[in-house]
C-alpha cells in the first residue's frame, strides 16, 4: 500500500504546468479585444534586459492593456509571453506571460 501511494504521488509531481514555462492556463469569460497599436521602443543601452510587447492582461474581472517595456532578466531565465486560446473544449483560456527557465522551448 505504502509503495501504491508513493507511486501515485510521483505521477501527480509530474501533472501541471513545466517547471520551464510558469503560465497556468486561466479560464476567461472571452477572448482579448485587438492588440493597440504602439510606436517602436528603442533598444536599451543596459545588458540583461528582455523585451516584453504590449498585451492584454486579464486580472480577473477584465482585460487591461499592458504597455510595452523593457524588463530586467532573472538569471538562467526567459521571458515567456502571455497565450491566449482556447482548452479543449473550445472554451477562452488565458496564459499571464512570466519569466521561467532559459531551457525551455515553448514560447
């Protein structure tokens, strides 16, 4: 029993999100409204700076239009940006952009 039950938590560590890419899918009541438009942002002089484009952010009640940055880079990470789409039953889904692991290869 002990060895069933060790096993059985073993699979569950291995469900959810990849430890490379942070974003939890989030169930939305619709989909973003059109990108805005924003003029280009000009490179930064300072090293250890990932872009982030302007996207729309659901913070649980409506989307907010985050504007363009620049950001500082967390060591042995990457910026994985915001997804939107739908899960399997055709319901809108939401994915916050975060920074998580360099290795990981889905963006």
């Amino acid at each position: 029993m002990r060895f069933v039950l060790l096993a059985l938590l073993g699979l569950a560590a291995g469900c959810g999100p990849s430890p490379c890419d942070p974003r939890v899918p989030v169930a939305v009541p619709t989909a973003p409204p059109a990108p805005l438009d924003e003029p280009e942002s000009k490179a930064p002089t300072a090293p250890g700076l990932a872009h982030i484009r302007g996207h729309w952010h659901w913070d649980g009640h409506r989307w907010l239009w985050m504007t363009s940055r620049w950001s500082s880079v967390p060591a042995g990470q990457r910026w994985y940006p915001p997804r939107y789409g739908t899960d399997g039953e055709g319901r809108p889904e939401y994915r916050a952009g975060a920074f998580g692991c360099a290795d990981g290869d889905d963006d």
